[in-house]
C-alpha cells in the first residue's frame, strides 16, 4: 500500500502562516474549554437549584446544543482546517449533513409516537 | 505550460474551454485536484463524513428511545455522580460530571497538541511532530482508561448492556451507552494505535524522505473526527 502518493495542496508553511496557525490554534482550545466548562457549569447548576420541575429543561438542552454547534464549528473550521479550503469542498463536506436535520426531527417525533401508542395499547 | 497554469489557477474549465485539444485533454485525464488538496485528504474527508452518518444514526436511535420513555429517562447528573477512582477516597465524593468534563479536557487537549504536530509537519520539523505526537498518544491512552474505569464501577452497578441499575432503570439507556460510548472508544484505540505507527514513521524520517507531511495532516483529521463526535456523545449521555 502506498501511503505516500504525491500530493496537491499547500503543505510547507512560512513563518507569517506559522505563527498565525499556532496563535488560532490557542485561541481555539481556549474558546472549547470555556464552552466546556459553561455548560458543564449549567448542567450541573439547573440540576441541583432547579425548582421548576423540569418545566425548563428544554431551553437549557437548546443551549446547549447551541454551545455543541459553537465547539463543532471550531474544531471543523479551525483544528480540521476547513475554513480555509475551497468553497466547493466545504460544501461537500457540509450539504450531507442536511439530511441529519430530517432525521433528528423524524426520529424524535416517531419517538414520542411510540410513547404514546404504549399508552393506548396499555388502555385496553 | 500555459494550459498548466491554468489549471493550476482551478479554472480550468472556464479559461481552457476553446483554447484546443490539448488543455480538454489534459482536464479528462485527471489528475487534477478541483479542491486543491491531495487525494487522500479528500477520501479522509470522506470517510469521516460517512463515519459521522454511523454515529448520528446510533445518536438519533438514542434521540427515538428517549423520547419513547421520557418519564422514565435517568437524569445524567444522578447515573453519573461519582468520581471512579478509589484513590484519596474521590469516589466517596458526590461530584456529577466532574469525571466526564475531565475526559472531555483530555480530548480537547489532544486535539490541541494534535493540531500543533500538524502544523510542525507543515515546517518540516520531525522532531516537533514527534513531540506534539507523544501527547497526543498519551491523551487517547488516559482516555481509554478513563473509560475503563468508569464502564467497570457503572457495570458493579448494575448497568450493563442487557440490565439496568436502581438508577438507570430503563435497559435501553445502558445498552445505548455502551454501544455508543463503546464505538466512540474503539475510535480512540485506533487513533492511538495510528498516532503510534505515525510518531515512529516520522522519527524514522519516512515524510522527510517523501518530502511532505501530509500523512500527519490526514491522520490529524481523523483526531479530531473522535473529538467531535465526542461533543456529541456528551452531550447526548451527559448534558441533555
């Protein structure tokens, strides 16, 4: 196998994209262990001071699937490199990805279906 | 040469189109990249992309099961309360999640110094690949670990694939959770064993003698595939 085919693609950097790239790689993982601990400390925090009962919840679970999107987008754009490569590759990358928002919708829905079909069935 | 240089330019159909046979040939024969990056990059990509579909379908069949059984659902911060370590008596504290957001940190640093060797690649330094590569390794290998441990207190719990825990109580969720967390860790091992074979490549100056470390880069991308979809799975198990 042949590991070592030859290549397109800009692979030697100079010292400007050097010194650029170790900064943006600090930057990032201080914004991911922020976020971290940001939702970590509010997952923890609605669970033990909550007095609504769960009422809520389901705005602190958008958040934090807003927080996940944020530490996703960082690490494809910047530790993936994606944002720096063409459009059309970051296109094909990211336009499957279309279909998982059907299907978390479809499934959640079909989800709560079965729940309540239990609850006819254990009516009769 | 002209042809060439458009090509290179990645216009080639719109600039070549009527300037002759030769640039239409040179177009259809391949070996031109439309996105300017290697071959094996774009199948790495590939693969990762229909690897997220393996793991989204697992995580929406998860997403399905919860909202069949949603009274019934075990809160996160109750099954995961513990620290499972039985050193300094830290598994007598009640800490939720703190061993979790510990395994997390473990990644996200990996994938720091993971980003690092890329880029030490990218100036030809072997050394420095090899050291951001160490690690790297050392992460996924206290991840794995971490893992261990906490799989094993949760199973002397009463939570396995085919039972629940007084705290669990619905089976579907431990069988979920090592089915999931159980792929996430075979995706780590075999990083592990990747970064390995990668780190002794380099200090053996396999991509010196090449003349490039794209081979760093490609394996990077898959690094940090396994730090995404933990993100994921933690939030999925953990934060929701």
């Amino acid at each position: 196998m042949n590991f070592d085919e030859p290549v397109q693609g800009h692979l030697h950097w100079d010292d400007n994209e050097y010194s650029f790239g170790k900064k943006e790689a600090v930057r990032t993982i201080a914004i991911l262990s922020v976020v971290t601990v940001v939702e970590v400390g509010i997952a923890i925090s609605y669970d033990a001071f909550s007095t609504d009962g769960g009422k809520y919840k389901w705005g602190i679970s958008l958040l934090m699937a807003i927080f996940s999107v944020i530490k996703v987008i960082f690490i494809m754009g910047t530790f993936m490199h994606l944002k720096h490569e063409k459009k059309g590759f970051i296109l094909t990358c990211l336009l499957p990805f279309l279909f998982l928002i059907w299907a978390i919708i479809a499934f959640t829905f079909e989800g709560s279906s079965w729940e309540m079909m239990r609850g006819w069935l254990n009516a009769f | 040469m002209a042809a060439e240089a458009t090509l290179h330019h990645g216009h080639g159909t719109e600039n070549t189109a009527g300037h002759g046979h030769q640039d239409d040939k040179d177009l259809w024969q391949g070996g031109h990249s439309p996105f300017r990056i290697g071959y094996g990059k774009v199948m790495m990509w590939y693969f990762l992309i229909s690897d997220t579909f393996t793991f989204a379908s697992f995580l929406i069949a998860y997403a399905a099961e919860r909202f069949a059984n949603s009274a019934a659902w075990p809160k996160a911060a109750e099954v995961f309360s513990s620290i499972p370590v039985h050193a300094f008596g830290l598994d007598k504290l009640h800490a939720p999640l703190v061993f979790v957001s510990f395994m997390t940190f473990l990644l996200i640093l990996s994938s720091y110094t993971m980003v690092r060797a890329v880029q030490e690649g990218y100036r030809m330094n072997k050394w420095g690949v090899v050291a951001f590569l160490v690690p790297t390794i050392i992460c996924g290998i206290m991840f794995l670990g971490c893992q261990y441990l906490e799989w094993t207190h949760l199973i002397r719990e009463g939570m396995t694939p085919t039972s629940a825990s007084s705290l669990t109580k619905v089976i579907l969720f431990g069988n979920l959770f090592f089915v999931i967390t159980g792929f996430h860790g075979m995706h780590v091992l075999g990083g592990v064993v990747l970064n390995t074979w990668l780190a002794v490549s380099a200090a053996n100056g396999r991509f010196d003698k090449v003349g490039h470390y794209e081979m760093v880069e490609k394996l990077g991308l898959y690094w940090h595939f396994v730090d995404l979809v933990w993100v994921y799975v933690f939030l999925c198990f953990y934060l929701l």
